[in-house]
C-alpha cells in the first residue's frame, strides 16, 4: 500500500460540503483532496445522487450545480468494488460507508453526523467528526 491516505466522507457531510462552499464540511473534503484520495462506491453514490435530487435543496444550490458535483466526485474519487461486507452496526444504512472503508483500505471514514462515532475505530480505520479532521491538521 502507498502513503497516500485514503478517504471516505458519508453523504451527511459531502451535501453539506456542496451546500455550504465554506463550512467545515467542506474545508474536510478539500483538505482529504490535497492530502490524499477520496473514495465511492456505487452504493454511496447513488444514495449521494438520491439525497441531492430532493427537492429541498433546490433554495441552495441548482440541479445543474448538483450534477457538476456530482459528475466531478465521479471522476476525482476512486470508485471501490465492495468486497467486505458489514451486517452488525445496528443500522443497515450505514453499512455501506463501513464497507467502503475496508474495501478501499480507507484511513478515515468522515461522518458528518455522530452515529458512527462510538466504533472509532472500526477495524482500524479511524472514524472522526469533519471538525475533528480539520482541528487535527492545525
């Protein structure tokens, strides 16, 4: 394995990231980016491409501006066949962020809310707020 770290950011905190260009969320996203790789799965995406097509989200950012995220992360994130599966965290939507994570090898799993943070770690993979990602470079 490289020293590249390796990344996966829940669907919480990426549309936070594209609804607020200037909220930790996002300063996570960008700082993962210069320091290492992002990964998806088609599982993750397609629930980040379900949760932006709601239509709640049309009074901060346009369809247009949805799918250009949508498309870029596409293309920068490494797409990660899922080869682990994880059927014991007590919710199943989950499931998916953990299995990226030790599919793809991952360092951090960045969750923007607190739920997963009682396995931290899991596996030994570091799950942490966004705050704590960015207070952790400063």
């Amino acid at each position: 394995m490289t020293g590249i770290k390796r990344f996966v950011f829940d669907t919480n905190a990426l549309v936070s990231a594209l609804l607020f260009e200037e909220s930790v969320p996002a300063q996570a996203v960008w700082r993962a980016r210069c320091e290492g790789q992002l990964l998806q799965s088609q599982a993750t995406m397609d629930e980040l491409k379900s949760v932006l097509a709601r239509r709640k989200f049309d009074k901060y950012v346009t369809p247009s501006e949805r799918e250009d995220f949508l498309i870029a992360l596409q293309r920068e994130a490494l797409t990660v066949e899922l080869i682990d599966t994880v059927t014991d965290y007590r919710d199943p939507k989950d499931n998916k962020f953990l299995e990226l994570g030790l599919s793809g090898k991952a360092d951090f799993i960045i969750r923007g809310d607190d739920d997963l943070l009682v396995l931290n770690p899991f596996r030994g993979i570091s799950i942490i707020t966004p705050r704590a990602f960015i207070d952790d470079s400063e």
